[in-house]
C-alpha cells in the first residue's frame, strides 16, 4: 500500500473519529424535556409511542434527558401546563389545542401521536341496535372533544339525535369500562384493547367511530412556538425519537414487546393487545402516523368539527395556523 494511499485513509479515519466525538460532546449534556400527559391517557394506548421510546431508549439515544409529567383534570389542562411550567411539551387533543389557541394560546401541533383513533361504540348485551339507545345513558368523553363529536355523528347517521338519548361525562377508556361494566352507563366509546375486554364479557359492538369519521388528526405533541423556538434542537430531536418508536412499533419482528408494552400499560390480557394491533394493522389503517408526521387534512377535519358543534364560528380558521411543520421538516420526517 502508498504512502499516499495510507495518509488518505488516515484522514478518512479522523474525519470519522472527529465526527464521533463532536456528537458525542454534543450529547454529552442532555437537553431536559417535561412531557406532560393526562392521567387518562397514561394507562390507555394512547400512551404507547411514548412509553417505548422511553424504554426501547430512543429520547436517550437523542440526546434528551425525558421526563414524563402526569397531569391531572383532562384535555383542557394539557395546555395550562404548556403556560405554568409544568411542562415543555404536552400530549393534547387537537380540539382543545384549536381552542386553546383561538383563546389566546401559542400553542402549535408539533408531532403527530395518534391519527384517527378507532372507537367503539359498546352497549350492554340487551341493546341490539342503534334504536334500542333510544332514553338510555351514553357515558360520553368531553362535549368538545374529538371523541364525543365523532360519536355523536356515528349515531346521528344511524338514526339517534341528541335529544333521543341521556348522556353524562365520565373521562377516559378505563373509567367509561367500569361504568359499562357496573351498569351505571347503557353505552360508552371504548378505545383499545378495553373494547375487545368488553366483548369478551358479552358486550354488544354497535359501531366504530371510523365509520362517520374516516380521516382525522387526533392527538399530537404540542409546544408553545416561543419554547420551540428558544428550543428548536430539543423539538428536532424529539420527533426523531417519536419516529423511531413508530417504526419500532410498525415493525413485526417487535410485535410481542409491543404486545407486552400494551399489556403493561393497560393491564390487560396479552390477547387483546395483539388483537388491538391486528386491528390496527391488518390490514392498515393509519391509526398510527409513519414517522409522526401532521396530516393537514385530518387537522381540517378537527377545526370542521368544532365548526359543526358550533364551537368555533365560521369562517373557520386555517389548519396552518395550529400547525409548525418547521421541526418535522429539519428532522426529515415530513414533505
């Protein structure tokens, strides 16, 4: 081998060594990121494209020094701790990020979490059908919220209109199980696996909330656009972690440490979590972004929501307006 040959190698292998050690000083301190996430959603799926990048080590791997931080009393809190403090990034609904922002909130959609998740409509075994639903109790999520809006429309297209049915509050999967299950409730929207838990007890299945709502952006990770941008590398590296833990889940050679992650999360059988994964994704449904990517579409269809419910008043607002890209884009993740 030349000496020449020799000393270009040599500067190829420093080039490489400097590389490695400028990342590595560049990690070497953390970045400290507050992630705050509604007690609801910390046992339910929705949970899930968190709970495995922390343990499969992708906020680490970033560089992040990744806190999750509970936050009590639902979806409109999320972006309270936004502006006290409690939190740098939060796991919100997008219409409460919609309204929030209408109200005065620079709070923007940064990340995708969930798509257009898939609810069940479930009732007890002696309700048949939707006419049956008729002077019952729906035990419903928040009046605003994504969830309570699709479901009103999947009864209103099989025929029952606000006024034919009660309904009361009860937040979260979990609580509107026991209320099905204790026969306090005669429906409730069930996500997963809690639904496939319901029908094994002998719950009815009358519908799924993708049938009135086929495309919807439903949760994202959303920061305030004045910490984002004092804090752009921390937001960049977050999407990759969230990127590669959707992966990580997509992937079906980790389909049983999904599997378990879901069990863990929501104590439920084993089962029903692969029987939530089927459903998501045999055949495909986009439950789940590919790399967290914001559809604008499915945003269009939030603000059209509340537009519906009379929420917020015509002319309805941009989806742009809710939505910074700018993060995505740097991390590669989005056209």
């Amino acid at each position: 081998m030349s000496s020449l040959v020799v000393r270009r190698l040599c500067l190829v292998v420093a080039s490489v060594l400097a590389c490695i050690g400028a990342t590595s000083a560049a990690f070497s301190q953390p970045i400290h990121v507050r992630y705050g996430q509604a007690y609801s959603a910390q046992r339910s799926i929705f949970a899930l494209p968190m709970l495995l990048a922390e343990r499969q080590g992708f906020f680490l791997r970033e560089g992040l020094d990744f806190h999750m931080v509970p936050v009590p009393g639902g979806g409109t809190k999320m972006i309270d701790a936004l502006h006290d403090g409690t939190a740098h990034i939060s796991h919100v609904a997008t219409p409460f990020l919609v309204q929030a922002a209408l109200a005065g909130s620079d709070a923007v959609a940064v990340v995708t979490e969930f798509n257009n998740p898939i609810y069940s409509l479930v009732a007890k075994p002696e309700i048949k059908s939707y006419a049956d639903l008729k002077g019952k109790l729906i035990g419903l999520a928040a009046e605003t919220g994504s969830i309570t809006i699709s479901i009103r429309k999947l009864l209103a297209m099989n025929g029952i209109q606000r006024e034919d049915f009660r309904s009361r509050f009860v937040d979260g999967t979990p609580d509107r199980l026991v209320c099905l299950t204790k026969g306090d409730c005669d429906a409730v929207p069930l996500g997963q696996p809690q639904d496939f838990v319901a029908m094994r007890q002998g719950f009815r299945l009358l519908g799924l909330s993708t049938e009135a709502v086929p495309e919807f952006l439903y949760t994202v990770t959303a920061a305030r656009r004045s910490w984002a941008n004092e804090n752009r590398e921390a937001v960049v590296r977050y999407a990759r972690a969230m990127a590669a833990s959707f992966a990580f889940i997509r992937d079906p050679k980790n389909r049983e440490e999904v599997v378990k992650t879901i069990a863990a999360t929501t104590g439920f059988a084993e089962a029903n979590a692969r029987l939530t994964l089927a459903l998501y994704f045999e055949p495909e449904q986009r439950v789940l972004p590919m790399r967290g990517e914001i559809g604008m579409k499915g945003m269009e269809t939030a603000i059209s929501f509340l537009g519906e419910a009379g929420i917020v008043k015509p002319p309805l607002p941009p989806a742009a307006r809710f939505v910074d890209l700018s993060y995505l884009r740097a991390a590669g993740l989005q056209d």
